[in-house]
C-alpha cells in the first residue's frame, strides 16, 4: 500500500492537514515536523502549504545501506524504466525539514543514494543514459526521505510540469530552496522572495524592469538589484542608504495601493502589510491593466489563513489571463506568496 507524504514549513502541518481537509482529503497524520500524511488519493494535490509532495510513498525497511538501497530500487526502477526523460534522485532527512544545517542522517541518507545509482550504473545502462544532467528538466523524481537507520519512505513518480509555473514534484530535495546567505541585505525577508524566484523557474534578468510595492527597508529591492533590474520602490518610509543612493533604484514615496506603473514592467513584487482582500482589489488593478508580465505578491494574514480571499485573488490573476499558483514558503511567516505570470496567447 501506498501514500502521499507532503512537506511543509514546520510548525505549520495542522494548517496544511486543515487546507487538505478543504480539498477533501481528511485522513491526514502528522509523522514529523513538517511531515504529513495523507493517502494515495492524494497525490495529484498541489496544496499551497506544501513544500514538496512525495507521490505513491513506500515505507520500506533495511538492515544496512545496501539493503536498504536495494529497497529502494525496487520502488523507483518500474517508474525509471517507464520514463523517457531525465530524473533525479532527492535523498532527504528530518532535520532538513526543520533547516537544520548539517542534520543528523544526511550523510547515510547520501550513501543509500549513491548505492543506488552505482547498481543502476552498473545494471541499468538504457535508465543510466537518462539521468538528469546539469540544467536539463527532470521528468521523473526518486525521493528517499530516510526516518531513521533502517527505515525509509520512498518515492518514485513523473514530474508534472506545471507550465509556465514550476513542476510537481518540485525539483529540489523536500522543496526548500537552497539561499544563500546576503550579509547585504537590509531585511532578512530578501529569503522569501529567492525562495519564490527559484520556486517559479523565473530568474530576473539584468536591465529588466520591476516595481516593488511596500518595499522598505529593501531586502526584496536589493535582491532585484543584486540580478541588475531597475526597480522602482513605493514605500511610505525610505529604503536602506545604499539603496537610496542607488541610480538604478527610484524611490517613490507614496501609497503603493495606488500607485501605476506609465506602462506595462517585467516584475511587480509586492510585500505590503495589508488586509488580505487587499490583495485581490491589488492584482485587479495590475492584472486587469496587464501592468506587469511577472508578479510575486504575498497576501499576509491575522490568525488562521483566510483561504476565501485567497482564492479571490486567484481567481482574479487566472480570470485575467495569468497563471497563478500560491505556496507557503520556508522563510513565509503567516502569509503566502503569489506567483503570477502571464500566460502567452495562441
Ligand atoms: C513587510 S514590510 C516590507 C519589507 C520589504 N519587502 C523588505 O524586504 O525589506 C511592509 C512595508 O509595507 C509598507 N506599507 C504598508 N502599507 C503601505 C501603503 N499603503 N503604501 C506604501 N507602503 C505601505 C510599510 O511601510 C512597510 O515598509
């Protein structure tokens, strides 16, 4: 028997077992921080509180590394040869979950993957060829979240792409983005919107324009500046020195509420504190004006997350001709991000 496993942010799995409850799903247990799970029939689900979902999971059992790598290939190996594209293996512990930097488990949940690959490279030449190579889309992902020294979940499944937005399984391991470290930044919030770059598969290129609404004191205007965007910041209160010193960054004090770009930018990015609903009247203006290509927009809540005014501004994103997808990231508080971007015609 099998099961779908979903990641998320921990300390926020009851409100993901509470949004699954919502889709309909209401077996759900919480094994670990940051760990749910929930039944096979859940699997094609794409909750905004997940980080990642482990599709038609397997709890298998194994003595050594080389026992339980063997375990492991006889889950993923019907899905590898199956496939046509490349794939990719995610070996993942508990304490990743909860960002713990170097977490207990890592290094013999590394081995049992290396294992592994080495007995495919040896035996399985055809699913060998096919392993992902560097910048190439992964189609199929084995995830292999070890829970302690003999016991494992493993995952084998196709990656769903979710054009233009991401995929499905995510493609990093227990979909937490890797970010580095800014000493620069002026707010630690510049986490959330990296988080939401990787997560949408969308880089902002230099000499591109973006506008970012509520942006003091800069974390997510330094970002766009470090890829070399020109930003325009709204704001009622001013941006870090450097920021403000910046040629390529034009302060506008003001209502960001209210405030329209003269013509149509590559990113809007918008992190105001504000009353949910807000959010949907926001992206009316912009989406309905198509005042913006790419949007990350996050939606902040007081207490429980208010799922109507979410769907609202989703909603209004999709009714307008983008696609939107919200997800609720490592580094999000109680709020979610919005990513938004418009869907090409024809
Ligand atoms: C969470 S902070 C933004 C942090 C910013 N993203 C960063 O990385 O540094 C929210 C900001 O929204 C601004 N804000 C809230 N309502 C606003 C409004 N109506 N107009 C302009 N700014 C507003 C606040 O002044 C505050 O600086």
């Amino acid at each position: 028997m099998s099961a779908t496993l979903f990641t998320c942010r921990h300390t926020f799995e009851a409100t993901l077992c509470v949004e699954l409850a919502r889709l309909g799903v209401t077996r759900t247990e919480i094994l670990l921080p940051g760990l749910v799970l929930a039944p096979e029939s859940a699997r094609d689900l794409d909750p905004v509180y997940a980080l990642q979902v482990l599709p038609a999971a397997h709890l298998i059992r194994g003595a050594s590394i080389r026992e339980i790598s063997l375990a492991v290939q006889e889950v993923a190996l019907p899905v590898l040869q199956a496939g046509e594209g490349p794939w990719d293996v995610h070996a993942i512990v508990p304490g990743m979950l909860k960002g713990t930097p170097k977490p207990p488990m890592a290094r013999r949940a590394g081995l049992i993957a290396e294992a592994m690959l080495a007995d495919l490279r040896k035996d399985q030449r055809a699913v060998w060829r096919r392993r992902q190579e560097q910048g190439s889309d992964t189609c199929a992902l084995v995830q292999l979240l070890l829970l302690d020294n003999e016991a494992a979940w493993v995952s084998a499944a196709p990656v769903r792409a979710l054009p233009p937005l991401a995929a499905w399984p995510c493609r990093v391991p227990a979909g937490l983005a890797v970010v580095a470290d800014d000493d620069g930044a002026p707010a630690s919030s510049y986490r959330k919107l990296l988080e939401a770059i990787t997560c949408m598969g969308m880089q902002p290129l230099p000499g591109q324009q973006a506008v970012d609404l509520g942006a003091s004191p800069g974390g997510w205007t330094h970002v766009l500046r470090r890829a070399g965007v020109h930003v325009t910041a709204v704001d009622r209160a001013p941006l870090a020195p450097h920021l403000m010193r910046d040629p390529q960054v034009r302060f506008v004090t003001g209502d960001a509420f209210a405030w329209r770009p003269e013509a149509q930018v590559d990113w809007l990015v918008s992190d105001i504190i504000a009353f949910p609903e807000r959010v949907a009247e926001l992206l009316q203006a912009w989406c309905g004006g198509q005042l913006a290509r790419h949007m990350i927009v996050q939606m902040k809540f007081r207490g429980e997350p208010d799922w109507l005014a979410l769907q609202a501004a989703l909603d209004v994103a999709r009714t307008c001709g983008y696609a939107a997808r919200a997800k609720h990231f490592f580094n999000d508080k109680n709020e979610v991000t919005l990513m938004l971007t418009m869907v090409p015609h024809g």
